[in-house]
C-alpha cells in the first residue's frame, strides 16, 4: 500500500441529500433535512463503489467469503475499511478547503469575541470524574449488571488511582461583555481566516452556509410499486441542498496501491442516490498552526470526533489540581492537560448498511467546530507539529476527530 493521498473531490450534477438521523416514523410533521458536510461513512461508500466498479466488481458475490479477497485487503468491506484512510470529508469553495468556525468565537452583528478559562471555578456536575452513566439494569434486578458497550466505563470506573469525587471546573467566559453574541455554528472560514482564529484575532470573513447553497424542500409520497399507485398516509417531505457555483465536496484518500489511479466517473451520492463527479483533484493548500508563545495550546476539532460517552478524548483521565477538577491525558506522546472546552450539540449519524441490509445505529459525535484549552507539558512548539493534523478517538480511519492546533490567553 502506498502513503501518498489522492485528494478527491465530487462536484455536483444535481441536489445534494445526505439525510439526518431520523427516521420519517418519528419525524412527525418536520421535514427531514441534509446534513453538510456528508458523513464520512457517506463519503467512503461511494469511493468504494467507484473503485469496485472500475475493478469489475459483481456487488451481489463480494459479500460472500472468499470473493475479492485481495480487492477487500484494499478497499474494505462493510464497516471495515481496509488499508483505506481518509482525511475530511471537507468542503471546498472555489478550489480551497473550508474550515469549520471554532465554537469559542462568538459574534453579534459586526463584533467579535472569544470565550477563554474563566478565572473562578464553577462547582457542578462537569466536575465529576466521567460522565454520569444510568445503570443499564431494570430497576430492583438484582445479581451483576448488564455489560456498558466495548470501551466504554460506568460512573466511577477507570484508572485506580481516579479522582472520584465531584470538583469546581473552570467554565468558558467571555474575554468582554457582548450581549446577544452567538457561537458561528454553521460558518465557515478559509485557512488564513482560521489561522487568525486560531492566533485569537477575528476574522475578515465568514463564509455562511446561504453563500454555498440553497435549501429546497421537496415533498414525495411512498408507491407500491406492485399496483404502481401511491400509498395513502404515507407522505413525507425532505431538504435538499442546491450547491452554488464553485461548491464541491473533497477528501483525502490514503491507502491505494501507487499504480492505481481511477477514471474519473458519475456517482450515485448520498440519500435518493444524486449525481455527482467524482474524480481526482489537486492538493489543498496545507493550513498551518500558529506559534504558539507559552505552554497554553487550544485543540481544535476539524471534523466530528467519536469518543465514546466520553467528551474528552479516550486515554484522558480526571484528575485535580489545586482542589479544581483537570484532565488529563497524552496525544501522540504529548502529555496534555485539559483545562476548560466548548463543546457544541451532539452530531448525530446513522446511515444504512448495505451490507446488513439494515439502518446502522445511530451515534452521538464530538462536533467539528469543538475547542479544547490545554496546557502541555514540555516544549510547545514541539508538541504543536506533533499534535496538528493528527486524528484522534475512535474510527480515525474516517477522518473522525482531525485536530488543527492555536493558541490561548
């Protein structure tokens, strides 16, 4: 296998549907909307059927054992990805990757500010050592409890020597009052728009997501496709995007054998399976992290990031430090203690498996956007090559949990 990324991108030849984790049943009378970007999962079945079809695949016998046995080594097959790897999925505008807006800065008409530590810690439940996890045993059921998933710990479970008791934690302020001042959720900045970000100077511009494309809502009934006829009660309404000029979707893809270089191709992309082109574009132009000037480094989530339960990532443990509850943890060989985060809504992703013939569960993410204000124990710069670029959690393969590193005050 070969370490050289090919960047991909897929250009749209129609709407765009990448469909959010419920389902119609339970959406009521709401539309259900697009996702954007797509989910990775979303992004790497279509880089596979592309790839598999170029190879003369028959979809009906490659699930079958033994079938392509040296294409699966490669490629992949149902949740396993093979020896592929991939770095966004991320938008690209005009040719150069977008980045998603930090969730500590905060804007109010023209004005800027930004959230750091505050000074007086806050004693609540954010200071207990994990997250606070039901018993998944029926209440009064005695004798052992049901296993929690792979990986995952119950409240007071961990390393042995794991704070257990609730502490003050230091909440995210604003640096100056701003009434009214909301987090740029759905914003979108170029690499040197985010550099400033990152250094803690505003930008000159947010990209919002009215300037990349339009919603259009559409309303569809289910058929029976036997008696070719509708099916009474059973409407249902969706948004699509419209992409606007200059829109695509790109995505790193590591792992393909250096001969193979697939033909470009028209795809079936995301929900109602929409045109796209896919194809091998240039390389985006690398973003590159801030100095940092002291010990203080901020991690940034440049895609959504699978943790688990947890809100920090996986190896991180709690502990205390002058009576206030830390985290703390190592990424890559830096040794990080996490002092205060922003973490958005949850980002929820489903999907359908075709292999299984069925809805994949659905998982709650880290957002992109999400910011983590460390301390680092060493020397910074160092430890800021290290950590940028790298993925962390679970599912890394995917792209999930991507980091881009700046600084903090």
């Amino acid at each position: 296998m070969s370490d050289v990324i090919q960047h991909w991108r897929f250009d749209p030849l129609d709407t765009w549907f990448f469909r959010e984790a419920r389902g119609f049943d339970t959406s009521g009378s709401n539309a259900l909307s697009s996702l954007f970007p797509p989910p990775a999962r979303t992004v790497a079945g279509a880089l596979r059927t592309l790839i598999g079809e170029q190879q003369g695949v028959d979809w009906a016998r490659f699930a079958d054992a033994g079938e392509y046995a040296d294409l699966k080594q490669i490629i992949g097959s149902g949740d396993a990805l093979g020896a592929l790897c991939l770095t966004g999925p991320y938008p690209l505008w005009n040719d150069a990757r977008l980045y998603p807006v930090p969730l500590h800065l905060l804007k109010k008409d023209d004005a800027y500010r930004f959230l750091t530590p505050g000074k007086e810690p806050v004693l609540c439940d954010l200071g207990a050592p994990h997250p606070l996890i039901p018993d998944p045993s029926p209440p009064g059921e005695k004798g052992e409890k049901a296993p929690l998933p792979s990986g995952e710990r119950g409240w007071g479970e961990g390393r042995e020597d794991q704070e257990t008791r609730i502490l003050p934690v230091k909440l995210p302020c604003l640096t100056e009052p701003l009434p009214g001042a909301k987090p740029l959720e759905h914003g979108w900045l170029t690499g040197e728009n985010l550099q400033r970000v990152l250094s803690g100077q505003p930008p000159t511009a947010v990209i919002k997501a009215a300037d990349l494309y339009a919603e259009e809502p559409r309303l569809g009934i289910a058929r029976n496709n036997r008696q070719r006829t509708g099916i009474d009660g059973l409407l249902y309404q969706t948004r699509h995007l419209r992409p606007r000029a200059g829109l695509a979707i790109g995505v790193g893809v590591q792992g393909l054998p250096p001969a193979w270089r697939p033909a470009p191709g028209v795809i079936r992309f995301g929900g109602e399976g929409r045109a796209s082109a896919a194809r091998i574009g240039t390389p985006p132009v690398p973003f590159l992290p801030p100095e940092p000037k002291d010990n203080r480094l901020l991690l940034m989530l440049l895609t959504h990031a699978d943790f688990g339960r947890d809100w920090f990532p996986p190896g991180f443990g709690a502990e205390q430090r002058d009576g206030v509850r830390i985290w703390r943890g190592t990424i890559n060989d830096v040794t990080l203690t996490i002092e205060c985060a922003v973490i958005g809504k949850a980002a929820r992703e489903g999907g359908w498996d075709l292999l299984k013939q069925q809805p994949r569960p659905v998982k709650s993410l880290v957002p992109a956007g999400s910011v983590y204000f460390c301390t680092v124990a060493g020397e910074a710069q160092a430890a800021a090559r290290a950590l940028h670029g790298q993925c962390i959690g679970h599912d890394t393969a995917l792209g999930r949990g991507e980091l881009a590193i700046g600084t903090w005050q």
